[in-house]
C-alpha cells in the first residue's frame, strides 16, 4: 500500500515538474537547461520531503503496532479479556479471542439475560445504569455466567463508556471481564473456614512465629473473659505457670510440630478448669514456620462424665467406697511406684448372724455405716475399699512406718468395736486386721491380698487384734506395744530418772555445766535407753509427759546444787520436736521453773536441726520468746541434719553442739578441716561451741587447736545419777570454782 502511494506521488511529482517545465519555458521563453536543472533540483525535493513523511508514517504506525502488541500480551497475561460493545447495535467486538469470551459473551454485551446468573440480573443491571447515568466512573460487576457445560463461572467485569452521541447517549463501551471462579472458590472457603473458627466452640488462639497473639475467636472470650484487644500481640502464657513452664512447651511444639497437654486454667469466673491445650504449627510454601494454633478445650464435661462412668463400674453402690475392681488397679499401679506401702484387710466377725437374723436392709446400712465411721480414720492419701460382702481394705500409700500403721490398725479395731445402734438395736461387731506391706510380702495384688488374708486368718485366733504378715514387723509391733505400755506405766510409777553429764572447760578441765539426759528405769526390764524409748514416745506423744518429768527433776536438782553451793552453771535439757511446738511451751516452762524457784538463767534447751527447720519463721518466733526469758538456746546434734545458714543467723542461739559423728571423724584431716569450718562459722555467729563423745586425749588436743572452748563425752565422764554427779561436783567444788554468785543474784532478781 504504502508502496503505491510512493510510486503514484513519484508520477505525480515527475508530471507536475515536466508540466511545469514547458509552461515556464513557453511563458518567460527560458533556456531549457536551466530550467531543466532546477526542475530537476524541485523535483528532489519534493521526493525527499515525501519519504520523509512516508517515513515517519510508517515508523508510527510500527510502534502503534508493538505497543497494541504489547497491551493485548499484557491483557492476555493478566487473565483479562477485552471487550469493546457498540451500545446500538448491541454488537461486542472482542479484541482478544479468549476462551471465556467463547464460552459466555458470545456476540452479545451485556450477555444476554439468559446466561446471567438469575441471582445476579438485578445487580448487574443496576450497576451499568448507574454508570450510564454518570453516577459512577467505571461499571464494575461481579457476577454468575452460564459456562459451555451448564455451569457457572464467576466473572469480574469492568468498562467504561467511551463515545457518546451529541445527546450523550452512550454510543460505545469498552473494558475488560475475567474469570475469577478460582478466586471465588478460595473466598468461599475461606469464609467457610472463618465461619467455623467463629463458631467453634473451643476457644482458638492464633499467634505468630513468635508466639505473639494474632487473633483470637470468640470462644476464647467466652471462656477466658476480656476484649480481643487485650490479648493481641501479647505473648504466649498460661496463667497460673512459669515462665519455665511456657518455654518447656515451646521448645516440644518445637521439636515435634504440635502437642497436647492438659493444664489447669482459671475461667472468666475465676474457676479452676481442666483444660486441654493442642498446638499445632503452621508452615508456609517454603516450609519456614509463620504461625501457631493453640485450641482450648474445656474438659470438665467430659471429666465428669468419665468420672461418673468410673464411679459407675469402681464403686460399691452400698458403702460409695471403691470397689474390687479399682482396688485391683490401684494397687497394681502403687506396686509400679518405687516406693512402700501398706495394705491392711478386715472383715466382720459375726456379721452373716446380723444379716440372717435382721435382715440384707439392715446389714447394707450397718456396711454403709461403718465405712463412714472408718473412711474418718483415714489418711488423706489412704483408700479405703469394699472388697465386697463384708470385706474391706485400706492401702496405705507412702508408709511403711509401723508406728503410723499400728495406729490406724488400732483405731479401725476401736471404731469397729464401737457399738452400732439401728432400729431399736444395738449391735457389737468385731474384726481383726491382717497387715502386708509392699512390694516386700508379695509384688502382685493377688499375692498381697493372699497375704493379707492369711494374716488376718492368724489375727482372729487372737481375736479383735492386727497382725503383721511378715514376722519381723510383728516382733517389732509387739516390742513397740510393750514399750509404749511400759512408759504409760512408768509415767505413772516415777521410772524416769535424769542422769547428767558434764561439760568441761577444754582448757582448765573445770565443770561449766550439764547435759540432763533421761533414763527409763524399770523393774523388769531394767534400763531402757533413750535410743529406743524416745522415738516410741515422739511417735506416741508421750514425750511431752516424759519431758515436763525431765525438766521438772533437773530443775529440781539443779537448784539444790545452787543453794548447796555445789554447782552455779547452766543445766541443758533437751526439748523434742513434739514440746517445742506445743502452743503453750513457754507457760509449761514457766509453770516449772516458778515451782522449782529457778531463775531461767540455769536453763539452757538443748533443740536439734529438724525441730527447726521444719517451719523455720515459726520456730524463730518461739526461740525468741525462749531467749527473752534469759533462757540459753543450743543447737543440738549440728550438722547430722539440714541447717540453713541464712536461718542460723537469724535463730537466737547461744551454743552449737558438734555432733559426735564429726568428732569421731577428726581422725583424718578432711573430718578436721570439717570441725574447723564448723567452729570458725560459730564463732562467726557469736556461738560458743561444745563438742559432744569426746573421748579420747587425742581428740582434747586437736579441740584445743581448733578453738573449741567445751568438751562433753567419755573422757570426762559418762552420764551421772543424781548422787553420782553431786560427788562430782563436791570433787570439783573441792578444786575451787570460779563463783558466779553474785551475777546470778542479779539475774534473779530481774525473773
Ligand atoms: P544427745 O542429746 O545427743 O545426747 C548425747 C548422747 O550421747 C547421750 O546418749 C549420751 O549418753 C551420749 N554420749 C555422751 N558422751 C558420749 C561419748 O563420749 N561416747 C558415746 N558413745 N556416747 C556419748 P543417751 O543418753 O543415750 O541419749 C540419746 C539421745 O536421746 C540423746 O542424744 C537425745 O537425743 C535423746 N534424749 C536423751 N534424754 C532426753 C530427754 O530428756 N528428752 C529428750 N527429748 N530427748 C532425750
Ligand atoms: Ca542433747
Ligand atoms: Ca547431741
């Protein structure tokens, strides 16, 4: 084309030129080479002005080319398809030939009615009148299309008019439609997925990687209280646990992807609630971890119907106590646990006469009574089981201390005996218990409950009596029983004497004081030592009486040998855990002291680690009002037990005793630089130390070295009765004490 209208300008130039040439030559009668030249030089210009312009028109023409090129690629990339609608003849004219273009535009724009989507007519109408009103810039409507196989495409459609009439009727529109069915498909689901995270009824979590709150659903304020806007961006925690606790679970979510974990967690209303906790982390397409979910679910519902099924099958309908079965269970779960247990088994004696001659009604409510009276008797660890008919069972966890069984043995046999009054009657049962402890008489349940049985079957021979399964805690019960009766009578028939033993001045050998220690003297058994006694008395209580007995005698003589001038020191007596936490000690003490008219300062109470450590700020508290009273407080047996440092400094005391142990260990230098520490942390404490069992030469001499100040043990002497130490002391008294008299009178006076 362009080509023909370079040849026809080239004609028209060179007719224009030679026309001109002849007209010019026949007009002004010129010289024809002349002119000839300068046609020649117009007619190369022309031409060259000519392909100039063709040039130009043609390198436009190229670039409007590349650049519709480039739209229609662009278009074509983007998904979009182009459509360009002739409003009156209703004719599309589509610029890109696509497949939604086939398959839904056909020749018509809008589509025809037909093919809208029926939900979607109104809208779309509405949208594209509003457009040709001028009421909005662009048309732009999303909407249903029939698809060639009677489906529904879901498009975005966008024009603008761009031709109007001198009416300005729209004359024509132009713009692009997509498909976007794919797009609509994830917002659907999405939706789906945001509704069913709404309306869950386990509480959501949502965080980042950093376990920082994203969003949470309103489950979550159901359960927990609160606005979202408090919780967001906060970090991840459960109230109640540390910090320690928190990171634990990160790090497993961590190393395994997710957890679960059931914790305790307070609700709006401050309820404690079991409740499960499952994260799970959320990995991107890069497989790089963006976020974790965090569900919680509330399972006090189904706690309490797993409960109530448990109670169903584990519990005995009469007495609402467990059953065989759970016994079973239980005890086959405590045989797992390294540690020992009990296992105590009774029945009733004359129980199939109750139930024959009044009644199976009023043999269950005996049952159910008697399991109420017994489950009272019980430790808070202790479960108590029907076994079935009138057999029961009471495994005691976490003990296999004789002491602590017997009792409850002791106190079910007293309980059971207790008679029953029902329906007019008053009915007497007895039992006996058979006694096996775990895992040392059998590692099975069924073998334990053997074992039981059998020792129950010798305790009936007995009647209303316990009885060990293994022989060993049998002697020792009956040992434990004959000493506890033996101090109940002793208490009674003054069997306790005080014996004393001095404590020396390690470097002048003189008498500084005493140790009163008690000595149970019986009748037929002779001496029983404080080793064995004591223990039995602090487990029975006894120790209080024996104590009050000791302190009331030493008092006593003590101040005899003050006003016979024998003797002017302190006398230690030593104070039991079980007195030192009774409420009303320092009366006790008082109510002696006053009796005996001894002024406090010649008592010293001699009280050992475990005593106070057990509740260190309450014991501070007592040994203070001790101390007020001029009362000398030593810390017994230091170092067997645990002492804290930080406690010691605060406790008011006057002495520490070095355990014998200690001493004995001087030997060797490492139990040496021991004792030294020891003495150097005392005398730091302002305490004055005595070092107890000494007894031998070598171990005065290595004390003196290490600064120890008082010596008791052996090597001075062994504990002394009365009479034997009111020798020693006129023995001493004879090599001249320094007298404290005076000092003593003053401190008299102040009491
Ligand atoms: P303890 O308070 O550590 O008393 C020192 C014990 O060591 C006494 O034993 C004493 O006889 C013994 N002993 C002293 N020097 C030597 C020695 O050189 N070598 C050896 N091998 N032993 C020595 P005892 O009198 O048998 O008392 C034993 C424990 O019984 C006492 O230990 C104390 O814890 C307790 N006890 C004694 N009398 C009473 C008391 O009246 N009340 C209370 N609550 N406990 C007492
Ligand atoms: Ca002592
Ligand atoms: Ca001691």
């Amino acid at each position: 084309m362009i080509t023909i209208i370079i040849k026809i300008s080239l004609l028209l130039a060179l007719l224009v030129a030679s026309h001109s040439l002849y007209a010019l030559e026949a007009t002004f009668n010129l010289n024809l080479n002349t002119v000839a030249v300068t046609a020649s030089a117009i007619i190369v210009l022309v031409l060259c002005y000519m392909l100039t312009v063709i040039y130009k028109l043609k390198r436009s023409r190229y670039q409007l080319m590349l650049s519709e090129q480039r739209l229609k690629s662009t278009v074509e990339g983007s998904g979009d398809t182009l459509w360009d609608w002739n409003i009156k003849t209703g004719k599309v004219l589509r610029i890109n030939d696509k497949y939604l273009m086939d398959s839904i535009l056909s020749t018509e724009f809008p589509p025809n009615k037909s093919l809208i989507h029926p939900s979607d007519i109104t809208q779309v109408e509405y949208l594209l009148k509003k457009h040709f009103a001028q009421q909005t810039p662009f048309f732009e409507a999303t909407y249903r299309i029939k698809d060639h196989f009677g489906g529904w495409l879901w498009v975005l459609d966008r024009g603008k008019i761009i031709e109007k009439d001198t009416n300005l009727s729209p004359l024509r529109m132009t713009g692009t439609v997509r498909d976007i069915s794919q797009l609509k498909l994830t917002e659907e689901r999405l939706n789906l997925f945001a509704k069913c995270v709404e309306s869950l009824t386990d509480a959501l979590a949502i965080y980042d990687k950093n376990f920082k709150l994203v969003d949470i659903n309103p489950s979550f304020l159901t359960l927990f209280g609160g606005v979202r806007e408090q919780y967001l961006k906060k970090d991840f925690n459960l109230p109640g646990y540390d910090k320690s606790y928190i990171n634990t679970i990160k790090k497993t979510v961590y190393q395994r992807d997710s957890l679960q974990q059931e914790v305790k967690l307070r609700n709006s209303a401050h309820v404690l609630l079991p409740i499960e906790i499952s994260i799970d982390e959320i990995r991107n397409d890069q497989n790089q971890i963006t976020n974790y979910v965090v569900v919680y679910s509330d399972l006090t519902e189904r706690k309490k119907a797993e409960s109530q099924l448990h109670n169903l099958s584990n519990r005995d309908r009469t007495t609402n106590l467990p059953n065989r079965n759970l016994f079973f269970t239980d005890l086959q779960k405590l045989g797992q646990l390294n540690s020992h247990h009990a296992l105590l088994v009774f029945d009733l004696d004359n129980f199939k006469k109750i139930n024959d001659s009044l009644g199976h009604q009023l043999g269950d409510s005996l049952l159910a009574k008697l399991a109420m009276r017994l489950n009272k008797l019980t430790r808070e660890n202790d479960v108590f089981y029907r076994l079935g008919g009138d057999e029961f069972a009471l495994v005691m966890s976490d003990t296999n201390d004789i002491y602590t069984i017997t009792r409850t043995a002791k106190q079910f046999l007293a309980a059971i005996a207790t008679p029953f009054k029902m329906a007019g009657h008053e009915l007497a049962i007895t039992s006996s218990v058979g006694i096996v402890l775990f895992p040392e008489d059998g590692n099975t349940p069924e073998l334990l409950l053997k074992n039981a049985d059998t020792a129950m079957y010798h305790a009936k021979k007995k009647g209303n009596s316990y009885l060990f399964f293994n022989d060993t805690m049998n002697r020792e019960a009956v040992k434990r029983l004959q000493i506890e009766n033996l101090m109940r009578f002793g208490l009674k028939e003054n069997h306790f004497a005080v014996y004393y033993q001095p404590k020396m001045n390690i470097h002048t050998g003189k008498l500084v004081g005493m140790e009163a220690l008690v000595r149970f003297i019986t009748p037929k058994k002779g001496i029983i030592s404080p080793g064995v006694f004591i223990p039995i008395a602090e487990e029975t209580g006894q120790i209080i009486e024996i104590g009050e007995v000791v302190l009331n005698k030493a008092c006593r003589d003590v101040k005899e040998w003050l006003d016979a001038g024998l003797f002017n020191g302190r006398v230690a007596v030593n104070l039991s855990a079980k007195q030192f936490s009774l409420p009303d000690l320092t009366t006790r003490i008082d109510v002696i002291l006053q009796k005996n008219a001894l002024p406090s300062y010649f008592l010293e109470l001699e009280i050992t680690e475990g005593t106070v450590m057990d509740d260190p700020k309450d014991a501070i508290a007592i040994m203070c009002s001790l101390s007020a009273r001029g009362i000398h407080l030593a810390m017994d047996d230091f170092g067997t037990g645990y002492s804290s440092l930080a406690y010691l400094k605060q406790f008011p005391l006057n002495t520490l005793k070095v355990d014998k142990a200690f001493i004995d260990d001087m030997k060797n230098e490492r139990g040496r630089n021991m004792v030294d520490s020891i003495v150097t942390i005392a005398h730091n404490l302002d305490l004055h130390v005595v070092a107890e069992g000494v007894e031998q030469a070598s171990q005065i001499e290595i004390l003196k070295q290490l600064n120890c100040e008082t010596v008791q043990g052996y090597y001075y002497s062994k504990p002394l009765s009365k009479d034997e130490f009111t020798e020693f002391l006129k023995l001493q008294h004879s090599k001249s004490v320094p007298s404290l008299i005076s000092q003593i009178k003053k401190v008299a006076v102040t009491n």
